[in-house]
C-alpha cells in the first residue's frame, strides 16, 4: 500500500516551480534514486561513482549523468516525471526509486 504522496514531503527533493497552469517540483540530484552516487572534485570533474554499491569507471558514470535529464514531481498529475532528454529506463528506474521512498514499511 503506498502512503500519499505529499507536496511538503517531495519540496524537501527539489525545488519548486509553477507557470500558467504547469506546476512542478524539479528533483535534486536524480541519479541517486537510481542508486548512483558520483563524488567530484573541486573543479566539477567526477573523482568516483558507485552504482547500486558496486565502484564503476569515473567516465561510466559521466556517460550515465548525460542521458538523465530533468526529473520533476508533476503536482497536477500527482506522479513523477522525467524530461524527453532523459534515458526512458534510466527514467523509469529514478522514477521506480522515487515511488519507493513512498512506500510503506
């Protein structure tokens, strides 16, 4: 069963944004719902990534940064969403760990 889905709890990812009739929460660092974690240096360039746990190559996980686009919370819609930019099963796998921090215990 899945608990509902609150505005105050998916502000807390990401920031707000609203035109005309679009209103959307834009997720913070998607990529960690799919379980990647990159760490970078000072200068921007990855230093490290793991994927799922697993340490994967610096420039695997640039080539997997590029194909995730924009994430958001589409309010209207009550779901998440990702850009046409974006990966479709890069996308679904955030969207999939996005519904689980949702999920009940």
């Amino acid at each position: 069963m899945k608990k509902q889905i609150t505005l105050e709890a998916v502000k807390t990812l990401g920031k707000e944004w609203s035109k005309d009739t679009m209103h959307r929460i834009y997720i913070d660092n998607p990529e960690q719902y799919m379980g990647l974690i990159v760490h970078y240096y000072g200068t921007g360039n990855v230093s490290g990534a793991t994927l799922n746990g697993e340490s994967i190559s610096n420039s695997k996980a640039k080539n997997i940064l590029a194909q995730v686009g924009k994430v958001f919370f589409d309010v209207n819609k009550g779901e998440f969403c990702y850009d046409r930019m974006t990966n479709v099963t890069y996308g679904n796998q955030i969207v999939e760990g996005l519904n689980a921090l949702f999920q009940e215990a």
